[in-house]
C-alpha cells in the first residue's frame, strides 16, 4: 500500500462487518447441527467426540501456521479466497458419505411425510407377501430409511392399528434378492396411529458387531471357489493397505474413518480463514490510525451466527423428511452454508488488507505465553479459559443431542442457540453497570458460574422449549467471561501485545480446551450417558469457582504501568507541563538576577 493513497475508515469497516457478518452466518448454519448429522449418519457418541476434538486440534494448529505464511509469502488474498471455495465444497463432498447399518438414533420428522414413508416402505418390501398381526398400542417402533425415521401408514385399508411385518415374509424377499442386506425384526417395524393424526415416534438402537457383517457377506457369494477367492481378495487388501483394511471394518467403522477423513480436509481448508483476515484488517486500520474501532467489526459476525442458526432452524423444520432424490432433509444445512460462504466471495475480494512486514505474530505469541507466564493472575486466568472451553465443547457437542432425545425439532434448537447468541452480543450493553458492581475478577467467577450452571440445567430436561430460558445466561457465560479476559490482556500485556495475549487466551478455550472436551465428552456420553455428562461438567466448573477467589485472593496483585493510559495522559497534559517547565525557567533566572544585584551592592559598599 503507498503512503499517499488515500484510506476510506467507514468503508473498510463496513466491508470487513460485511465480511464478517455473511462468515458467521454461513458457519452457524452448519457447526451448530453438525454432530446431529453425524449421529444420524450412525456415529457413536466417542467416534462423534474423536471427530469434532480433532477437528479442533487441527484448528489449533494450522490457524496460526497458516496465517504466518500467508504473511511472509504476501499471499493473504489468495489464502482467503481459497479457504473459502475449498471448505465450502469439501462440505458438500462430506453429503456424499453414505450412512452406516448402526443407527443410534434417528430424527422425527413432520406428520406430512406419511404417504411418503408409505410409499417408501412398499417399494423395499413389494416383492414379498407380508402378513400382519395387531399389536398393543404401547409396542410401537419406527421405520429406519437411510438414517431418517420416517411414520408409516398402515398398509391394508382396514382400521388403523399398529402393524408389523413379518419376518418370514421378510426372509423371503431377501432370499429373492441378495443385492440389499437383510433386515432385522426390529428394524423392520412399521408403525400406524391414527388417534391424532400425529406419527408415534420413538429412537431405537440396533446393534452389529464386524463379525456378524463378514458372516452375511460370506452368505452372499455367487460362486463355488470360495477359497481361492478369499486369498486373491486378501493379497489385494494387503496391497491396497489403508483403503483394503476399510473394506474389513464394518459398516459403522468404515463410515467413521471416512468422515474423519473429510472432517480433516475440510477444517484443514477453512481453518486459515479467521486469522488470516483478522490479521490483515488490523494491520489495515492500525495503518491508518483506526485500530480501536477494529472490535466493531466481532459484533456482526455474532449477529450472523444469530440469523444463521435461527434461519436454519426453521429452514429445515418446515421441510419434508426426505427432500429431491431421496435426500434427507439435514442435507439443506450444508446447501445453505455452501450458498452463503459464496456470497461471502465478493465481500473477501474487496476485503481491505494490508502487509506490515515490522510485525511479527509468531514472535508475538511466544512473547504472549511468558507474559501470562509471569503473572500469576493471568495464569489464573488462562486456566478458567481452558476449563470453560472443555466445558463449552460438552454443550455445543451434544446439547442438541439432549434435546431431540426429548423431542425437540430443529426449529426448536435453532432459536435456542440463536437467543444464546444474542445474549451474548448484548452483554457490552451492559458491560459498564456491571464493571460498577463487579471488578474484573469478580465478573470473571460470575461468567464460570454462569456456565456451570447452563450444564446443570441442561441435565434436566423435560420438554422440547425447556433449553430456551437457560440460554439467557449466556450473556455472563459468553460475553461477561469475555470481557473480563478482554481487561486481563489489557492489564498483563506491553505496548504492541494486547492481539497476540488476546489470541492465546482464545485459543486456550476455544482450540485447546474444546480438543479436550470433545475427547472426553464423547467417551463419558459412550459410558454413562448424556446426562451424567452435563452434570459433571457443572461439578467440574462450579468446584473451580470455589477454588478461584481464594487464589485471586492468595495472589498479590501486580501492578504494571498501563502504557497506553500513559501516552494519553502525556498528551492531554502537554500544554500544563510546558507552561510549568517556562514558569519554572523564569523563577529561576528572576532568582539569579536579584542575586547578581545583591552581590553588585555589596561591593560598591
């Protein structure tokens, strides 16, 4: 950028709040209901946690990394650019991914999707007679069609009851036909209500192991020499290494490994995004003397996570079950995010960057950890990020899992997260009441609490609203925490390091505590369940609020010179001090010449 060109503030800003705005709204059509997607698919809740925690450990790594080079090769445009094509269509290739034989658990869908089911069922089981019997009205289970559960109706025009097909009927159609794998009793069920118009829907879970799999695949050959084709398979396997030990795995470890694999890919493309254009933004107005209106620019990227998760929502609650060629209806997630992520492309090219090639971020993060490093309330500090932000993963993972088991919709989940978000935005409306009554520290406690007791609540659950009061509270667990963070990095930070200790904090808790949480949070939902989850992660955050103050008290607090207070008092008392330093001068010299005419006296005498 030349000295002389002329530097347009207002039209950065609204380019980069443009920018940021369509960014967030794209992200927050997706990662919200992500994992949803995964268990639909027939991930387990530790195969669901192992993806998202390496997702964010590669966040973790390859965010800064790729923002450095970016920087020293002056290629930050093109890294931006191509962040976003690549990680949108990454995102679609991930739809491609078949669903697995294993189904945890399966999403509802709106009674309008009943001939639909019907119909569906029909074309998978026409071939074979099926006899029916009645059952209780308390013995209902769904029907499973590529992951989506899907009401049937009663297939003979009798009185609607619940009906079953038989198994024998079943066996007989697959004997027919060996192309399809074969259906169990239980996930063969077909379900009819017509008490109130609405499908009974209930989540099941059917269970497979990899030696019943190669069992059924063995069942299935079509020719005699078994033997030599099982060697010849085997040393093509052997060859093949990696994909040729997919082909061994059953079903849902195949499906596990694949989407790890895309998850990887995808976040290796996306994750440059963030930094890089953050990064040069604020190299932009710091150049032309604007960096305090830098954080102007956060808000309308919270106001686009807010649309986005909202407008998903109820984008994806009102459409049917399965949509155009069979696709479910979650597919419309990464549609939207795909679709938004290009609107973002224009706004990206007209982005305003600029290189100063003075400021070093790598030696700026190092210089950041010694400072957090040194003061032992800042190190308090960063511990409480990296606890909330374990805490924090457990309830963007699997909080939509707690609801639909309880019978929330999309709709519901998306205006629950979407009030967690603007709770969170209109905390700095409140920021100055609150920095009255509370000192930073204080306010930092509050926000844990808060958190902690977000968890809690989420743990008992009862009814598809239930999670939307909780969600008020993420004013103090999102934006209060926050800034309290925001005024720690001001007071342990030297001139020209507030963005890089900002950045570790940051990537304390969202990367580094979220990579923790997710591993964890996965196994302890395999283990004892969601719930047993959310409440000991509220033992967990609340027992370190007990703790806190009484470190924060232990502690001497350490007062550095704030620089910035500094320069700005220098300046506004500039004119004072001139004034007092020519005041002094002539004092002086009056002093010195009534004492040479003193001494002039004396002598004429």
């Amino acid at each position: 950028m030349k000295k002389n060109k002329q530097i347009d503030v207002k039209r950065a800003l609204a380019l980069a709040g443009t920018f940021n705005f369509l960014c967030g709204c794209a992200r927050a059509c997706l990662l919200p209901f992500l994992t949803l997607y995964f268990r639909q698919l027939g991930l387990t809740p530790a195969m669901t946690g192992i993806v998202m925690g390496t997702k964010h450990l590669i966040s973790l790594v390859w965010s800064p990394a790729a923002s450095q080079l970016s920087k020293h090769y002056d290629k930050r445009r093109a890294v931006i650019n191509g962040s976003l094509v690549c990680s949108a269509a990454v995102a679609v290739v991930l739809l491609l991914v078949p669903p697995a034989d294993v189904h945890t658990q399966t999403a509802s869908c709106n009674a309008s999707d009943l001939s639909l089911g019907a119909d569906l069922l029909r074309s998978s089981v026409a071939p074979a007679t099926t006899s029916t019997r009645t059952r209780p009205e308390n013995d209902i289970a769904p029907v499973s069609t590529s992951g989506v559960n899907l009401p049937a109706t009663t297939l003979i025009a009798t009185k609607s009851a619940p009906v079953l097909t038989s198994q024998t009927a079943l066996n007989r159609h697959y004997d027919d036909d060996d192309s399809h794998p074969r259906l169990s009793l239980k996930n063969a069920s077909v379900v009819a209500n017509d008490s109130a118009g609405e499908p009974n829907v209930a989540p099941h879970t059917v269970s497979s192991s990899a030696a019943a799999v190669r069992s059924k695949r063995s069942s299935f050959r079509f020719f005699s020499g078994s033997e030599e084709k099982t060697t010849q398979e085997e040393k093509q396997e052997s060859r093949l290494g990696f994909l040729g030990s997919l082909k061994v795995m059953d079903p849902q470890h195949q499906l596990f490994f694949l989407t790890l694999l895309i998850v990887s890919v995808w976040e290796c493309a996306s994750a440059p995004l963030e930094w890089t254009a953050d990064d040069g933004l604020y190299e932009y107005l710091d150049f032309a003397y604007a960096s305090d209106r830098y954080s102007s620019t956060r808000v309308w990227g919270l106001l686009g996570a807010a649309c986005g998760v909202g407008g998903a929502g109820l984008l994806v609650s009102q459409l049917r079950c399965l949509v155009a060629y069979q696709t479910p209806r979650s597919a419309v997630h990464f549609l939207c995010y795909a679709a938004l992520v290009a609107l973002a492309l224009p706004a990206a090219a007209c982005l305003p960057l600029y290189l100063n090639k003075k400021r070093d971020r790598a030696n700026g993060l190092f210089k950041a950890v010694q400072l957090v490093r040194g003061s032992p309330r800042a190190a308090l500090c960063a511990v409480t990020t990296l606890l909330v932000g374990v805490a924090a993963s457990a309830v963007d993972n699997f909080l939509l899992w707690q609801m639909q088991d309880h019978g929330s919709s999309e709709l519901h989940m998306g205006l629950s997260l979407a009030l967690a978000v603007l709770s969170q935005a209109a905390f700095p409306l409140l920021a100055g009441r609150v920095s009255k009554l509370l000192s930073p520290e204080r306010v930092l406690v509050v926000g844990a609490a808060s958190l902690g007791l977000q968890c809690f609540y989420y743990s008992f659950l009862w009814a598809p609203w239930a999670a939307l009061p909780a969600q008020v509270l993420s004013c103090f667990s999102g934006g209060a925490l926050w800034w309290a963070v925001k005024v720690q990095c001001a007071e342990v930070a030297t001139p020209g390091a507030e963005r890089s200790v900002s950045k570790l904090y940051s990537a304390l808790s969202l990367h580094l505590g979220s990579v923790l949480g997710s591993f964890a949070g996965g196994f302890v939902v395999q283990r004892f369940g969601l719930t047993w989850l959310f409440r000991g992660a509220a033992v967990c955050v609340m027992a370190w609020c007990v703790c806190l103050p009484l470190l924060q008290w232990k502690v001497p607090r350490q007062r550095r010179i704030n620089y910035s207070r500094l320069l700005a008092a220098g300046a506004s008392e500039a004119s004072d001090s001139e004034s007092e330093q020519e005041r002094d001068w002539l004092e002086k010299a009056m002093e010195d010449d009534r004492s040479n005419n003193n001494y002039g006296r004396r002598i004429n005498h």
